[in-house]
C-alpha cells in the first residue's frame, strides 16, 4: 500500500502496543509509518528514516516527547510534530517549548485513529 510518494511517519510512544498500533494503522492507511519507543532510538531512525511527521507522546522515562521533536526537528527540518497526551504536566511542557520558539500540534490520549488521520491530512 506504500509507495514511493508516501508520507513517512515516526511514531514514538514508550507504550509499545500504542505505538504499533498506531504505526499499524498509519501503514494500512498509505503513509509509511515506523514505530519505536524511547526518544533515543525516535533521534537515531529519524536520521536514516527523514520524516514527514513525528507523531510522539510526550510524558516518557529519560528524554520527554518534547525534546525528542527539538531535536528530530533539527536532523530534519521540513518534520512536522503533532504530539498527543493524556497527563496534566504536558502544559507546562508544551509552554516551555513555544517560549523558546518551538510549535507543536497536540492531541490528548486516547487520540482516535480517524481523528489522527485528519489531523495528518490537514497538515500536509
């Protein structure tokens, strides 16, 4: 179903059934779409993947989601981020970011499929 024109997607999410499910249902959808789950590991394969999207939690052990996009955002520039959350702290996260400069889409957990698709779609 993927093909040479197809959106790549980094799904980044330290709960390994939300991230291949999601990167599972991006797949079937037409984007090609990989999951992993530390932030380490979302830095490395953006250098080899180059994304078109980063969709990250933010709230995970050692490097916030927050953090990973600064960064993933710096390998590939043209990435665009849309992050999704279901804890409070995020706020205050997402503050800290936009004050130094940073802009990122989020969506609370549990995020619906159809609503993450549309959200992709509506910023391509």
């Amino acid at each position: 179903m993927t093909g040479p024109t197809a959106q790549r997607v980094l799904v980044l999410d330290d709960e390994r059934v939300i991230a291949n499910t999601l990167a599972l249902i991006l797949n079937r959808s037409g984007y090609e779409a990989r999951a992993v789950y530390t932030a380490e590991a979302a830095i490395k394969t953006a250098r080899e993947l180059l994304p078109d999207f980063l969709i990250s939690d933010v709230i995970m052990e050692g490097i916030t989601g927050i953090d990973a996009a600064i960064r993933i955002t710096e390998i590939v520039p043209q990435c665009r981020i849309i992050l999704f959350s279901g804890q409070a702290a995020t706020a205050d996260l997402l503050e800290s970011a936009e004050a130094n400069g940073h802009r990122f889409e989020l969506l609370t957990k549990p995020v619906h499929p159809r609503v993450l698709l549309d959200r992709l779609k509506e910023i391509q």
